[in-house]
C-alpha cells in the first residue's frame, strides 16, 4: 500500500470500525434466539383454547411429560410427569431453566395458581420457538366456564 492509501485508511477508521461492529452484530443477531412474530397463531390457541390441559388430558398423554409447577399448590400424586421442575416466574428465562424447557424432548406442561402467570409463560416459550406446551388448569376453573360475550352496547349505535 501506497502512503495515500493508509492515510484515507486512518482517516476513515472510526467509520470502518463502527460499519464492521454493526455488521458483526447484524450477524450474530440473525444466527441467535429470537422471537416468532407468528402472533395470529398464538391468539388463536388461546381463543380456542388448544393450549390448556386438564388433569385427564394430562394422563392421556403419551410419552415424556415434564411438568413446570410456577407457584401453587399441586398434587403431585395426581400426576405422572416424568419430571417435574418448580421454578419462580420471575427466573423462567436463567439460562438453565430456559434450556432445561426448551431442550426437553416431550410435553411440557406448565402450572401456576393464577392462570395469567401461566398464559404469560406459556406465550413467552411459545414465541421464544417451544412447541408441545400446555397451560394446565382445572376441569372446574370459573374462569374457562364462560364464553366472552361483548357488551351489547359496543354492537350497535347508540341512537339519541
């Protein structure tokens, strides 16, 4: 290289190192975990609710079992889990939790006294690649009885 050459190269190297720090970062970004945007799917599950499970659907089912207890009081001798994990909503995504779930190779079944923590988990794995995941809950839970209705207001124009 000529002495021109490497004082544009010395001018220029603030820029060149930013263009490369980007690039390698564009890199590992596209190769590392990250969420599906598949969101539609999700709700679905959700409306239709394919993602939860009952005690009798649970022991139909067939092969590993691993059952996330996230907070609450569970009869374990009800269940035939292969395994079961308890661990805290607040540390689901510690590394070795996230990859005990995520590796699992079976169903995973996730538990928790208040179903919205369970939905929360349930959608943060989903969306983070996890298939075979269930919201298991109570044949006689209040909550699922009932459709959702809108407001009979929110139908029609309100005529003045």
């Amino acid at each position: 290289m000529r002495g021109d050459e490497m004082e544009i190269i010395k001018k220029n190297l603030v820029v060149i190192f930013i263009v490369l720090t980007l690039l390698v970062m564009i890199l590992i970004r596209s190769t590392g975990i990250h969420f599906m945007t598949d969101a539609k799917s999700h709700a679905l599950a959700t409306l239709n609710q394919s993602n939860t499970i009952t005690v009798e659907k649970f022991e139909s089912l067939e092969g590993d079992k691993l059952f996330v207890n996230l907070g609450g009081d569970i009869n374990n001798s009800d269940l035939h889990a292969k395994e079961m994990m308890n661990v805290s909503p607040d540390s689901i995504l510690i590394k070795s939790h996230l990859n005990a779930i995520m590796k699992y190779d079976g169903t995973v079944v996730l538990y928790s006294s208040e179903p919205a923590v369970s939905a929360r988990i349930w959608m943060l794995l989903s969306q983070l690649g996890r298939k075979n995941i269930f919201i298991f809950t109570n044949a006689d839970n209040e909550i699922l009885k009932y459709k959702f209705h809108p407001d009979s207001l929110s139908q029609s124009e309100l005529k003045i």
